[in-house]
C-alpha cells in the first residue's frame, strides 16, 4: 500500500510540476519567434552599415528584404488561410509561431552570408565579400 501511495504521488507531482498548458508553450514559442526577429533585424543593420560605401548593393538589400517580408507573409497565409475562429485547434499558435521562426532563422542565415563572406574564388559571389 505504502508503494501504491508513493506511485501517485510521484505521477501527481510530476504532472503538475513539471508540465506546461497549451497557453504557456504557445508563449514560450513566441519568444522563440521574437528572439529569433530580433537576430534577423540586427543581422539585416549590420551588411548595411559594413556595404555603407556600395550604393546599388544597399539599394538592392533593403528592396530584397521588403520583398522577403512580403513573401514571408504570403507563405503564413498559404500555410494557415484565415478560417474561422478554431479551425486550427488551441495548438495553432504554436504551428504558427515555429513555421515563423524557422522561416525568420532561414533568411536570417541568408543575410549572415553577406557576413561572413564566401570563400575565395567563388566566381558567383557576386557582391558578397571574399574571406580572406
């Protein structure tokens, strides 16, 4: 009996210590995202300050970047089309928030390339700085 007891008191305690609801991995999903925004917007300032001197190149990177915005949107509204209130489940937040995050991770690496730099003789570097 003494084993039985200490059984559920173990499952009961695990439970409520240690699980999260849907809202709080919903909210944590989102600071995710918001970090992850936060490294694409000072990964996206830094080629504009270092390519400060090349005047088509900043032109072009800030035109790529609304376009990417753009595109981001449209690509959460073709993954999850406006439907009624519910359609999605309590766990859509959380689908839309990781879908974001890995698009926002995915152009943030895209950026860093401007960076980083390519490896020297890359002939389709194109305005990418070589490493050295």
């Amino acid at each position: 009996m003494v084993k039985l007891y200490y059984a559920v008191l173990f499952c009961i305690i695990t439970t409520t210590c240690f699980s999260q609801t849907q809202f709080e991995m919903n909210q944590d999903i989102k600071k995710d995202y918001e970090k992850a925004n936060k490294e694409l917007n000072d990964v996206y300032n830094k080629p504009l300050t270092e390519y400060k001197e090349d005047i088509a190149f900043i032109k072009n990177i800030k035109t790529a970047q609304r376009f990417w915005i753009q595109f981001r949107d449209a690509e959460m509204k073709a993954k999850y089309p406006d439907r009624e209130p519910g359609y999605y489940g309590s766990i859509q937040p959380l689908c839309w928030y990781s879908y974001l995050t890995g698009l926002t991770t995915e152009r943030t690496n895209t950026l860093k390339t401007w960076l980083t730099g390519i490896e020297e003789g890359d002939v389709c570097s194109g305005s990418v700085n070589m490493k050295e």
